[in-house]
C-alpha cells in the first residue's frame, strides 16, 4: 500500500511539474487562449548592401596557369632525349 502511495504522489508529482513547465512555453499559452496573441509587425527594412571593391585580379595565386603551367611541372616531364 505504501509503494501505491509513493508511486501515486511521485506520479502526481512529475504530472504537475510537466503541466507548469509545458503552460510556460507562449506558444502554448496563445493556442489555450491565456495569453493574447501577439500581432506580427512589418519587418524593418534590410540596410543597403555595402558596396564592395572590385576584386583584384592577380594572376600569381588561384589562376589557371599556376595549376597548369608547363613550367610548373619541368622536373617531372619525361626527358625527350634519344638513349
């Protein structure tokens, strides 16, 4: 009977401990109508974009030609000379 009793106030207990914790979200309490729900203002307008420089074209970093540049790969060429 005592193991009933504990189960029970234990039970009781986290039931109520759930509903305080669940009625605390405003969500909840706008669709159980215990809060007023809260109309939505117009969004502020966005800043302007910062207007950026142009970027500047170098060709000695992340061009083509530094992946594939004959020069780049004279140690490894195959030696062309008759044996």
């Amino acid at each position: 009977m005592m193991n009933f009793l504990l189960g029970a106030t234990a039970g009781a207990l986290i039931a109520c401990v759930g509903t305080i914790t669940a009625l605390r979200n405003p969500d909840l309490q706008v669709r159980l109508g215990l809060r007023p729900s809260v109309v939505a203002a117009a969004p502020a307008p966005r800043p302007p974009e910062p207007a950026c420089p142009p970027p500047v074209v170098e060709h000695s970093v992340g061009s083509t030609e530094m992946l594939l540049s004959p020069r780049r790969f004279w140690s490894i060429a195959p030696d062309k000379r008759p044996q």
